[in-house]
C-alpha cells in the first residue's frame, strides 16, 4: 500500500509552490481575460495553467493515478484505481473579482474513497492537510472540529446558487430559519475553504448543493479526520459526486433536521 502520510506532504508541497504562481498572477490579472464556461461558470489562464503545474506535480508523486479535474487538463481512465481529484482555483470568482478567498484543493482517491487531501488557502498560506485514519492538520499542528454541540451556538457556512435556480425558494426558507437558531451564516465563496475552516473550528458547520467532487473531495476528508461528520442532505454518503453536503461538529444532526425539512428534490 502506499505511504498516505508521505503523498500527503509532497501534495502540500507541490500545492505551496502552485499557490505562489496564482498569487504573483493575481497582481497582474485583468478581467478582460475572463472566460464563461456556462452561466456565472467563470475560468481563466491562471485556473488553466495552475492545474497543468499541479497535474505535472501529481503524476510524478503517483504516475499510476488518473485525474478528475476541474479545467479538463488530464482525465481518469476506467481501469485506474487512483485518482487526483483537482480544483487549481477553488474561489475563481473571489479571484477574478480580488477579493483574497480562495485556495487549491487536491485530494486523492481510491477507488470511490477519498484518502488524501490538500487545502491550501493562498492568501493566508494556511495549509490544510488529511490522510486516511493519520487525522488533520493546518500547516503540521493537529486540527479538530469545534466542541459545540448545539445549532444556537454555531457559527455556519454556505454557499448560493450562481447557475441552477430552481430550488431557490426552498434555499432561502433553509437559510430563513438557520439565521434565527444560530449565530449567523458566511458565505465565503469557496467551499474548500469553507470545509477547512469547519475542520479548524472556525465554522461549526457548512452546507451546500450544486457542488461539484474537486470543489469538496479534499475538505470533506479534512473534516471527517478532523471530528467531523459529512453527509448529503438526506443524511448518506454520497456527497462528494452527489452535487450536495453537510458537514459540521457535533450539532449536525440539529443542522440536517433544519435543511431535511425544507429540503425536496423532486
């Protein structure tokens, strides 16, 4: 088996040095080299060459993994057990806009389980990193979810709908009824930083849907050595493809019940 813990550090590592291209890119970018993938669905040069560093990086720490990743730069083929799951930007919009939110995810995946991941905030150089039963960590110091254990205690995070609408509604009764039974709600325009910080106790929980796996593959990891639990709406396990989560301390439960009753997919 492969050495967790020491993929895990170079992951870090490579994501360090990508993360100095993204923040010298950031002082010279101009909108008018903004691209729309699909509605509000933005990408870039800096997005496009980042994710080439870190596929070159990533396929010299495990050349027998194929890639998920968010640009389209390399793909996984059917008969690979390992796959890097990738965002080079995860914050595009922050980014473009400068406004300094935003970080590279990486996480690796075995089979259909998430075994490693990387979170590095850029701007604050804050390194999240998890491996498979060896617990969290920000920048080498073990990490864990917050002590609260109720909703009225808990700080929480989202995200909104910025190209799917059709459940707004029941999106706002959900956020309608959490902004009275708890401290508030952020909405930071990452959730791989979003997921990080509930795995350092900054937020007690984060929720959100239209997701998509490099957006969460790594920070669902992080929480979950962290303390955390993570789930889809309904309460399974299907959040990394499954396009929605909740992860949070230990009030999750009181968290789900709140987004279960307003919650319909149909």
């Amino acid at each position: 088996m492969i050495n967790l813990e020491y993929i895990t550090s170079q992951v870090a590592l490579l994501a360090r040095q990508t993360a100095i291209f993204v923040k010298q890119a950031a002082s010279e970018f101009k909108r008018e080299s903004i691209e729309y993938k699909g509605l509000n669905d933005l990408v870039s040069y800096v997005d496009k060459q980042a994710e080439e560093r870190l596929v070159a990086g990533l396929s010299k720490i495990l050349p027998e993994a194929g890639f998920i990743a968010e640009e389209g730069t390399a793909q996984k083929t059917d008969d690979q057990e390992f796959a890097w799951i990738v965002d080079p930007v995860d914050g595009t919009t922050n980014y473009m806009h400068g406004l300094p939110v935003f970080a590279i995810s990486i996480a690796l995946m075995h089979h259909n389980r998430i075994v490693s991941g990387v979170v590095f905030e850029i701007n604050r150089e804050e390194s999240f990193t998890a491996w498979l039963g060896g617990g969290a960590y920000l920048n080498g110091t073990r990490i864990y979810v917050s002590s609260a254990k109720h909703l009225k205690d808990s700080l929480l995070a989202t995200g909104f709908p910025y190209y799917d609408f059709k459940q707004t509604d029941q999106y706002l009764a959900i956020l309608k009824e959490l902004m009275q039974k708890s401290h508030g709600l952020r909405r930071m325009g990452s959730a791989a930083v979003d997921l990080a910080y509930t795995a350092c106790g900054r937020f007690e929980g984060f929720f959100e849907y239209n997701l998509k796996p490099w957006d969460v593959a790594a920070g669902t990891l992080i929480v979950q050595e962290a303390g955390g639990i993570v789930s889809d709406f309904k309460g399974g396990d299907d959040f990394v493809f499954g396009r929605e989560l909740i992860a949070a301390c230990g009030m999750f439960s009181e968290l789900k019940d709140v987004i279960e009753t307003h919650w319909n997919q149909e």
